[in-house]
C-alpha cells in the first residue's frame, strides 16, 4: 500500500513540474510576441492557466488576425508564427496606463509561437 502511495506522489510531483514548465514557456513566448508587436512598451500582464482547444479553425484564425489589424495597442504588421494542431491557449489581461484589457492568445503546440489573438 505504501508503495502505491510513493508512485501516486512521484507522479503527482512530476505533473505539476512539467505543467509548470508548459505554462513558463506559453507565457515567455506570449511576452516576446507583445514586446516585437505592441505600439507601447509599458504595459504589465497577468495570465491564466493554459489549455488546448480543438475547435480553432483556419477561417476563425484569419478573422481574428483581420481583427488585430484594428487595435490600436499593436503594429499594423504583426508578426504571426507558424504551427500545428492542438493549439493552445492562455487568457490574459493587459494593463496599459489605465486601460485593463482581456486577451486570449493561441499558441502552436510547441508553445514557441503565437499563431493569433483576441480581445475579449
């Protein structure tokens, strides 16, 4: 009994490391996407949890990016990456001088590359 227990905790341990992992580099890709596309450079960011969706289409992806030409927050030539399915993603809210604003950004699977984004 006991040695079922030490494995639970070993792999309880280890997923919490490796969600942890996931989560520092969706977020480090995240800021590195902001600080080449945003207009302004004092901003602060907090951000959720990540997750995985299925449901982003190729179509959903090109609205969103047409959407992002708008917004006044970015350049007008965002520089997108490139990747596969399951994206990922992470809400976000920005905070730019007064103004609070909540995203959600979607990643490629190897969380290196934010492939587009959405204000709420």
């Amino acid at each position: 009994m006991k040695r079922y227990i030490k494995i639970i905790i070993i792999c309880s341990i280890t997923l919490v490391a490796v969600s942890c992992g996931k989560q520092h580099k969706a977020e480090s890709a995240v800021k590195d996407f902001l600080d080449q596309n945003m207009t302004a450079a004092d901003y602060s960011i907090s951000f959720n949890k990540i997750d995985s969706t299925k449901n982003l289409t190729d179509s959903m992806i090109i609205v969103m990016k047409n959407s992002a030409k708008k917004n006044r927050l970015f350049k007008k030539n965002i520089e997108y990456g490139n990747g596969n399915k399951p994206y990922i993603f992470t809400k976000a809210r920005i905070c730019n001088g007064k103004d609070t604003v909540p995203y959600t950004f979607y990643l490629d699977n190897t969380l290196k590359n934010v492939i587009a984004f959405k204000m709420h």
